[in-house]
C-alpha cells in the first residue's frame, strides 16, 4: 500500500441511519478509497471486515474505524459528541482527516 498519500482528507455529506430509537450517523468514503481499505480490511481480519482509523473533524481528533458496505463502498460513523461539538445536521457537509492505522 502506498502511503504518500496519507493522511486522507476528503468533504462529504453526513447522512442518518435510524435504528429503533437511535439516531446513527455517517460519512460516505470517497470510492477511489475503497480499493485501499478492502486490502487493508482483508489484511486486518477485523470485525465485519472493518479498518481502524485516527479520524479528525474540526478539532476533534479520535479513533474509531470504517466499515464495508454490500456496494463495495466504505462509511464512517460520527459519533453525537461530534456532531454536537461542531454544530453538525444530517445533510451538513464534513470535513474529515483520516489516517488508517495498523
């Protein structure tokens, strides 16, 4: 893997998942991301595929990980504590910094 290119920045919109009483929310990964993240995920053998990162939005710096879809994409969780430090709504555009971690 080539790692000129870390860490990774990217905008996208956060979008809602709604799970019974819970509100989950997301960013999509840029799809040119996706070939990286499967080797990554494949070499990892983590749960349900996923990949740790060091993710940064705004001037909140954490780690968590991404995760696979069916589609071959890859999405990121943005935890409440997030959103509300930042002012973030769903269809608000997010900035992210992400590093993927060994």
């Amino acid at each position: 893997m080539m790692t000129d290119d870390l860490p990774l920045d990217f905008t996208a919109p956060l979008w809602a998942w709604e799970a019974r009483r819970a509100l989950w929310t997301f960013v999509s990964l840029p799809t040119d991301l996706s070939p990286m993240l499967r080797e990554l995920g494949e070499a990892g053998r983590r749960g349900w595929g996923s990949v740790p990162v060091r993710v940064r939005v705004g001037t909140t710096t954490w780690r968590t990980s991404v995760f696979p879809q069916g589609d071959g994409t890859w999405i990121l969780p943005i935890k409440r504590a997030i959103r509300d430090a930042h002012g973030l709504e769903v269809g608000d555009d997010v900035h992210v910094d992400l590093e993927p971690l060994p």
